[in-house]
C-alpha cells in the first residue's frame, strides 16, 4: 500500500561492523554458500543444459567486476532478518526508511535522490505507476528473488535512461535449473515466513517453475509512548503496538520454452495479495483502520538467436501489470479527530501494459549497441468511498547505449532516451478523511531527453578499471503529485519537470593475487526544481525545490584475507544542499539525508560447518524539514546470524536483529520502530 505519509519515517541504521563475503573472484560451491546456486540460460543453449552457475560469494554479495553495477545474490538475505529496504541500505550511497516492523512502508533513496524516483523493477518491468510516490518495498518479498541488481549512476538503456535517481531491478526465481528448496522461519511477535520453489523439466523443451511464498507478523512490539511530548518524560510510558498485523502471500509460475528455430521464449505469471492493520501514530493508535493489496502481473519475453555470427540479438516482450490499493478506517472509533460518522473505504486501482522491442548487436568486435522502443499505458480508477475520477498517462519512449572500444584498455560511450508522455485527468469527487473535493479535468503533454556520455578505463586483463561520466536527465511530475488523488496528499497542478545534472568518477582495483577488491566513487548532482514532500496542515504537498545540489564519495571493501573470514567495509560521505533562493533555507541540508553512514560484515567460518556471521550499520543525523528544525539523531544498528550447514543442501540460521535493543525515537517520526527481535530459519534444497 503507498501510505503517503511515508516521509515521516523513521531511518533505518547504518554502522561499521563486520560480516560475510567472499570477496575474491573464486568459485563457490552451492555448499560453501546458499543450498541452492544460481544459473543462467543463453539463447544458444537447450533446454535441458540450462545454464551454468555464477561465481558467487558465500555471503550474496557477487565479486566487485564493475565500478557502476552491484548485484546481490540470495544468499545475502535468507535467514538474516533482512528486508528488501534494508538490504539495498547496506550498499554505500543508499539510505532505507521505515515506518515500523514488516509490512509498514519503506523506501530508499540513492545518493541523495529520493525515493519518488528510483526506478524500481521486477524483472525489467518498473513498479513505479503514473500515480506516482515512492514504490513500497515492504511489498516485495525477498523469498521470491534469485538475485537484485543495483545501479547508481543511471537508469540503464534497457529500463529506458530517463529518471534522476538510478534503478534497482528485482530478478525472480527462474526455470533454468532442475531443483528446488523449502525456506521455514519464525521469529519475535509472532512473525513467521514460508517458502517453496521447484524447477524441473516438461519436455526436452519446455522448463517449468514455480514459487510460493507467505509472510506474517503480529508486530505486537513494546515500545516508549511519550504523549506528545518530547521533553517531558513523566508521562512518559511502555505501550503495545496494536492493529499492526500483517499478511501477505506470493506465488509465481514460469514456462522457459525452446522453440524449432532457435528462438527462446518465457512466460510468467505473478499474483500476490497483502493486507494488515494501519495502527497511526506514536500516540493515537488506531483501532480498526486497515489496508489491503492486491496485484497480478503477466509477462511474455521472446528472445531470437544469434544473426550474423552472432553479432546480432533481437528481444521482444508485453507485461500487464494490476495493482489494486484499498485503505479503511472508522475514524470515531479510530480517535483521529475528524467528525465524520461513516466508515471510510478508499483507494484506487492502477492498470498497466507495457510492450516493448530491443536489439543488442556488436560491430568489428569494437563498437557495442544497444536499442529499445517501449510504449507504457498506465489507467488509476477510484475505488471505495471517491466517484467517478480516473488517471491516464501514455509514455512512448526510445532508448540505446552505444560504446566504441577505442584501444585496448579503453573506449568512449553515450546513452540517451526521448520520451513523449500525454497525461489525461476526468474528474469526479475525491473523498480524504477531513473531507472530499472535486477534481477538474486536466490534460498535459510532454517531450523530455535524457543522456549522458561516458569513458571507461582498463579491462579484465589489468587490477584498474574506471568510469567517468556526465549527463543530464529530467523526469515528470506524477499524476498524485499534480492532482493529490490519494489520501493524505494535497494536490499540486503547478509542478514543474525535475531536470538534474550528474556528474560521476569511479574506479575499481581488485589486488592480483588476493581475494580483495576496493572500490571507490566520487558522484556530483545538481538538481532543479526538484520536488519533496511536505507536511502542511498533517497532509504531504508536493512542491519544487528551486534548486539542490548533492556531493560525495562512497568506499567499498570486499576481501577475503583468510579461508576462515570474509570481510565487507563500506562507507559513505556526502553533502546535500537546498540551493534555492529562499533564505529560510538556502544552504541547509536536504530532508532525510546523512552526512555519513558506515557498514561493516564479516563472516568467520567455524569448524563443525557453523558459520557466524556479524553486521553492524551507523548512519549520521538527518533532518525531517527544509528549515533544518526537526532533527532525528545518529543511530546504530547491529545484528548476528549464527549458521549451521550439516549437509550440502541443508541449512539452519539463528539472527539477532537490533542487539544492542535501541528504541529509536523522536518526537518528529511519530511511528514506533521494533527493538530486539529473533529469528530462525531453515532452509532445504532438493
């Protein structure tokens, strides 16, 4: 559920510590990591030999090999009490915000570019919708993915370029191997999780897979109610999280096919469903006030087989995607204030298809390309107690990526996009809690280009690689933020496109011969007129911000320097400015943002197969406002996994989240957050 309150989370921690990777560049077998390994499938390969396994790190986190691209395997999160925000929150450069245990909202946002726009996917296909706000990625179970790929710097030719704040792509299990695994955990309040996949062949063709996955949480977690005030703690007192509860269920089935002339095609279905409770405030909890979700997604992929001696590779694909959105609330019963005497059930429904063609070609063995046309129709509805509105936005776009190897170790690249958007509002009555509205028609149109060009350094023959690059991107309004049709939100229609200019140096030293790879950053953002979200009257208004500008540098150590340990060492430095013309806020810091934040994990193989792995997160102040009043002070996190591994495809793990049993709290994030919490997990391939 996109609960438009979101930006006054609390953040999630971030501290140096120590835990597990296998930093090195060396294979490892399925049991020196997960039970189960991962595969890939090339369009030249039958079905029956699907793929063969990466090099992965018996932490998840896949050796550093480009100095713009991160991806995480599955086995950085099963058993580990780890969240799909909390996850990306241990890479430098990315902040996590929560608003309470499992199911509450969460979001990221990458180099001080907020989470409205991240582009999040799911194999490819963006979450993100015309309705606009930041995609919640409390709905996304981790149970359900292979892998997670990270990019920072840009939105790559394949998602389309367009977009400020970079992508993160959520991979799902794939039919590529024969196999399979059972994951069972429970843990504090009453949290339990369950997961079951299975890939076996049909034919000598046909590769099946499927995947069901279920999570729950009583989220019935003490904490300290304060009354409202901050600065008197004698009514200060423990409370129960109530109506807190949540439940969602997933499941997947996929056909990866091998047709007579060579050409691969895969197709998938998806359908999910959450709800709980939407228990409020610090100090006003709710009674009845709930949520539901629900969502369906079909997508069919087509890949040719190589032309031209290879040098030539066509894609095809069509996605539907349905989301369906319902909060509900009796609000006398609920304490809110309000006078309104009826029970209130709104929402909307969001619609959305998605086709698109690629090519991918390589020319002298030198020039590299790469091209995709994709149009996207998106359609919300009302739902509940609002009438007769409903949101329309078209986008057809144009992206590729074009790279010439110049000489041996380096080469210069672009990529770019175009992107037409029409968007259509018929209005009708929108309902909100403290009262309805009517929403006027409205109609907009748009062209917008992004690109950027870059030069990179070195190759796999040489320990330095490099990137540098500079480009300028721009991204719209969304439908929420022009016309506040979601509750809570307040409507904007003078908006104006975000434009950003980015700037990025990066580089990569893996040490010949040790298992150790540093990689470091330097990135640059100049943003106008930016939006953020603001509180006014306890409701969020999408406004620009004229100007910003973000400066910072991230450091990642990966090494193994003995066979019993595994060590990761992050660190991230940045400097976020409101730029704009007013003085009230000129030169302040940007909401939600730390000056610094650190992680470390290390992992020490015991004997006896037990493995114990340690993390600790710390993230430095941040502010809940423009005018730089609302602080939430530096907070740390820490956590344990002890792992047992008696056989190849078995697996036991004991974690400890939130050691030391911090209760962060500040007055201005009004949603309480978990203390110390458990957990265990088995995990049995087959």
């Amino acid at each position: 559920m996109r609960q438009t309150s979101f930006f006054k989370a609390a953040c999630v921690a971030a501290f140096w510590c120590c835990a597990v990777v296998q930093a090195g560049g060396t294979a490892v077998s399925p049991s020196e990591g997960s039970p189960e390994d991962v595969s890939i499938v090339s369009a030249n390969e039958p079905v029956q030999d699907l793929g063969s396994s990466d090099v992965v790190s018996a932490t998840g986190y896949l050796p550093a090999q480009d100095v713009s691209y991160t991806e995480i395997n599955s086995s950085a999160w099963e058993g580990k009490s780890l969240t799909a925000a909390d996850l990306l929150s241990t890479l430098p450069g990315v902040q996590a915000y929560k608003q309470g245990g499992l199911g509450s909202f969460q979001s990221v946002s990458i180099r001080g570019i907020a989470a409205r726009n991240i582009l999040i996917c799911v194999d490819g296909v963006p979450l993100n919708d015309a309705s606009g706000g930041a995609v919640n990625l409390a709905s996304i179970d981790l149970n359900q993915m292979e892998k997670v790929e990270v990019y920072k710097g840009n939105v790559p030719a394949k998602f389309g370029v367009t977009g400020l704040g970079g992508a993160v792509n959520f991979v799902t299990k794939n039919a590529v191997k024969k196999g399979g695994r059972v994951l069972l955990a429970y843990g504090s309040h009453n949290t339990w999780e369950g997961a079951f996949q299975v890939s076996a062949p049909v034919t000598d063709s046909i590769m099946f897979a499927s995947s069901f996955a279920t999570r729950h949480s009583d989220n019935d977690y003490e904490y300290t109610n304060r009354n409202g005030t901050q600065y008197n703690k004698d009514d200060d007192h423990t409370a129960t999280r109530q109506n807190a509860e949540y439940t969602d269920v997933s499941g997947n089935v996929q056909f990866r096919m091998l047709h007579g002339n060579g050409y691969f095609s895969t197709l998938s279905v998806t359908a999910s469903r959450y709800d709980g409770g939407n228990p409020g405030k610090e100090e006003q909890q709710t009674v009845v006030a709930d949520f539901v979700g629900e969502s369906a997604f079909i997508r069919y992929d087509l890949e040719s087989v190589g032309y031209f001696d290879n040098a030539l590779f066509l894609y095809g694909g069509l996605s539907f995607r349905f989301d369906k959105n319902i909060s509900s609330s009796y609000y006398p019963l609920d304490h809110l204030g309000y006078s309104i005497n009826e029970y209130l059930e709104y929402g909307a429904a969001i619609y959305k298809v998605s086709p698109e063609v690629s090519a991918e070609w390589t020319l002298w063995e030198r020039l590299k390309g790469f091209a995709r046309v994709a149009a996207e129709w998106d359609r919300a509805e009302e739902r509940g107690v609002s009438k007769d509105w409903a949101l329309d936005r078209l986008n057809l776009m144009g992206s590729g990526d074009l790279y010439y190897q110049i000489f041996r170790y380096g080469g210069l690249g672009g990529e770019g996009s175009v992107l037409f958007l029409k968007d259509r509002l018929d209005g009708g009555n929108f309902v909100l809690p403290s009262g309805g509205r009517v929403l006027e028609d409205a109609e907009e149109r748009d062209v917008t280009f992004s690109g950027r060009a870059y030069a990179r350094f070195g190759n796999s023959e040489i320990p330095v690689t490099g990137e540098v690059s500079l480009g300028r991107f721009y991204q719209q309004p969304a439908l929420m933020e022009l016309y506040g049709t979601f509750p809570g939100a307040m409507s904007n229609p003078n908006l104006k496109r975000e434009k950003a200019t980015k700037f990025e140096a990066s580089g990569l030293f893996k040490v010949p011969g040790k298992h150790t790879s540093l990689r470091a950053a330097y990135f640059e953002s100049h943003v106008e007129d930016g939006i953020c979200w603001l509180i006014v009257l306890e409701h969020l208004r999408a406004e620009n911000v004229a100007r910003s500008r973000v400066r910072g540098a991230e450091f990642e150590l990966m090494s193994t320097p003995a066979s019993f340990l595994d060590v990761v060492l992050r660190a991230t430095f940045q400097k976020t400015e409101d730029r704009s013309k007013s003085s009230a806020y000129n030169g302040n810091v940007l909401p939600g943002e730390p000056a610094r934040s650190y992680f470390a994990e290390a992992t020490l193989h015991l004997p006896l197969h037990l493995d114990l792995m340690w993390a600790s997160e710390w993230r430095s102040v941040i502010y809940s406002d423009r005018a730089n009043r609302m602080n939430q002070p530096a907070v740390a996190n820490h956590r344990a996994v002890l792992s047992y591994q008696p056989f190849e495809k078995t697996r036991f793990a004991f974690s400890v989240d939130n050691i030391t049993d911090e209760k962060y709290r500040n007055f201005y994030t009004p949603f309480p957050m978990p203390g110390r919490e458990y957990k265990f997990t088995i995990i049995q391939g087959f």
